[in-house]
C-alpha cells in the first residue's frame, strides 16, 4: 500500500508549529526559531525515537531520557489511579483492534464519522500519490478484515480474521489480544508503524 505518514501525518503538524511560530508556509523561519517536542518513545522502542527533518522542530524523548520502559510507565501511571490511561495513537490508524474501534464508535460520535469517512476515502489509495501515478493495486481498508469500517465486525474477532493472524504468527504470538487491543509497540509519526513493510491482513491489501 502506499504509505502516507507524511501526508496525513507529518504534514499537518508541520503547518500547525509554522503556524503556531508565527511564519506560515512559504515564510522563511530563522534559524534560531524552534520549537521542542516531546516524544513519548519508551526505551523498549528506542529504536523508533527519529529526529525532525526541519530545523524548526527539535524532537525530545523524555521517556528515553529518563530510561523508563513502558513497564515503568504503567508503574506510574497506576500509581496515579491512572491505570485505565489508553495508548495515544492517530485516531485513523489501521493497527487499532476492535477495542480501540469501538471506543471510539461507542464515546465520540463525530470522530467515528470523520474515521469512517476517512476510511471510505483511502478506498483507492492516496488521492496525491494516485495523481502522481502511484496508484494502488486493490484497495486500503482501516480493518484488518477488508470491509469498509461503517461495516467491520469490531464487535468481536471473526474466525477467519482470527485463523489469517494466527497462521502468519505461527500460532505463537498473543493473537485475540493483539486482534481486540491492537499493536502493543509504539509508535510516532516519526515512527509510524505504517512506514514498515506489513503483513497484509492489516486491512491494507496491496
Ligand atoms: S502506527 Fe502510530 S503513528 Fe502510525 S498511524 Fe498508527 S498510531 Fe499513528
């Protein structure tokens, strides 16, 4: 599938700190002008902490810097009485299980929309890259069951949806948890997942 990190990710932050530095695209910014951002990459994922491509973003992972894994996290965020703290992710992103589908579906009415409207318009790949000539061979769902997600049994793991993943992990991987809860990793629009080759049962068949 094509992928679209920069697209639908990297992109609008990058509008969003020009526009919050005050030099709007095409505005040169000086060099001295930047802004921090912290990354919450945990040190299990370390390899996934990337550097901004433009000067005027310098990424920071205090996670990393405080050489905490995501045990510790939950450590102390359970600490807090925050144990329930869901994983921060990208509200269309094609790794969520059914668990995060239905969150969203069952408390945020306007972002179930925009997601399945989302989901609808990735159909045929990206509209820039299929400009460009790039066009995708078959075609892009959310689910990881190929149904448009207005459709998607994320109410439970179907059999086939279960046997397909089973069989691609070996039987050996915690299926029906990754397959209601999603991806355990993490992630970063520097790091999306989305960017790494994947197995096509991740709704993106190619
Ligand atoms: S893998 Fe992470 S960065 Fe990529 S779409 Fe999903 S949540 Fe977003």
């Amino acid at each position: 599938m094509q992928r679209s990190t920069g697209e639908y990710k990297i992109k609008p932050i990058k509008k969003k700190v020009r526009d919050l530095l005050g030099y709007p695209y095409p505005t040169r910014i000086p060099k001295d002008v930047f802004v921090e951002q912290w990354v919450g990459i945990s040190t299990d994922e370390f390899h996934r902490a990337k550097d901004a491509d433009v000067r005027y973003m310098r990424n920071r992972h205090p996670l990393i810097d405080l050489n905490w894994s995501r045990d510790n996290c939950i450590r102390y965020l359970t600490s807090l009485g925050l144990a329930d703290t869901p994983k921060s992710s990208c509200l269309g992103c094609p790794f969520h299980g059914n668990a995060q589908w239905r969150h969203i579906r069952d408390t945020s009415p306007d972002e179930w929309q925009d997601v399945m409207e989302f989901d609808a318009a990735i159909r045929k790949g990206n509209a820039r890259a299929n400009a460009s000539g790039n066009r995708l061979l078959g075609q892009a769902f959310l689910h990881r069951s190929r149904v448009p997600l207005s459709e998607a049994p994320i109410d439970h793991v179907t059999a086939a949806e279960w046997a397909a993943r089973q069989q691609q992990l070996g039987g050996h991987a915690p299926v029906v948890e990754e397959l209601e809860n999603g991806v355990v990793d993490g992630c970063s629009p520097w790091a999306c997942r989305g960017a790494e080759p994947v197995q096509d049962d991740f709704g993106l068949a190619s």
